[in-house]
C-alpha cells in the first residue's frame, strides 16, 4: 500500500498539508467539508503537490517537515524549483 503526501491550495491562497493512503477519498472528503477543519471552510480545494511513500510512517514524517516550512519554501516545493528550495534551505547539508 502507498501512502501520499500531499498539499491543497485553498481558496484563500493558504496552503494545507496533508497524509493518506486513499488520495481520491481523501481529496472528495476535502472537496465536500467533510473534515471539520481547516479546509472545511476554504473551499474548493485544489492538489499542487503530491509525493509518495511506502510506508505511513516516511509519509507522516514528510507531512511534518513540510508543515513546518515556510510559505516560500513550500511553493517552492510545488512549483518544482529545487534551486530556490535549496536556497530557502539554508541548514540543510543535502544542499
């Protein structure tokens, strides 16, 4: 099974993060309010990120990680720019 991570833009321009092994399910559940939460009242949603990972656990960490970046870093993240994530970055060895 495989589990995604994944990031809405909401639509006031905010950003959501988050996990699941039913990305479709997850993503009428958003779509919907199902979730008495953040998005709920942020709708329609939009997915502009997805990454997968073979174990909810990698998964989870990853949500983490990205959740605590800032707006910057993340658009980076979505829009692919892997110098400018890099350069968001900066204690992070790898780059």
């Amino acid at each position: 099974m495989d589990f995604h991570v994944y990031i809405l833009k909401c639509r006031d321009n905010s950003f959501y993060t988050g996990h699941t092994d039913d990305l479709g399910a997850r993503m009428a559940s958003h779509q919907a309010g199902s979730f008495d939460g953040y998005t709920r009242r942020r709708r329609p949603v939009e997915l502009v990120f997805c990454e997968t990972f073979p174990t909810r656990i990698e998964a989870l960490e990853r949500e983490r990680q990205i959740k605590g970046w800032s707006r910057a870093k993340k658009r980076a993240l979505i829009e692919r720019d892997w110098q400018r994530l890099c350069a968001l970055s900066s204690g992070d060895k790898k780059c």
